[in-house]
C-alpha cells in the first residue's frame, strides 16, 4: 500500500493541496471506497478526517452534492 516503487495500486490519491508557511491541507481519496480525507497539517501537528455531505456521511468521490 505504501510501497513508493509498486505503481500499480495507489490505494491514496492525492486530489488537491493547499500549503502555507507552517502547515497545509491535503484532500486525498481511497481509490478503494472512493472516501475522500482531508488532512490538515499545522506546525507539529497532524489531523486526519473524512469528508461528509450535507446529510453527514462520508463523502465518496464522483458522488459530490451540487447545490
């Protein structure tokens, strides 16, 4: 899953990023459940946490709620 030289299976997808001088966010997707993460990176700390829809469940790539 984490091996950097099998390129066949990259179970996480890197969709968008956003950094800053101390930390950054980072949206990536499980190219298995198509669950998409973000992950908020600030000084020292690190946060990870799936992306809900408006009904609060997790948001699944492809599958996004357009107003």
């Amino acid at each position: 899953m984490f091996d950097k030289t099998d390129s066949t299976d990259k179970r996480f997808i890197l969709n968008d990023k956003q950094e800053g001088i101390t930390g950054g966010l980072r949206v990536f997707t499980d190219s298995h459940t198509g669950v998409q993460h973000l992950v908020i990176r600030e000084n020292t700390g690190v946060a990870v946490t799936p992306l809900l829809n408006a009904d609060g469940k997790p948001l699944i790539a492809g599958n996004e709620d357009r107003a």
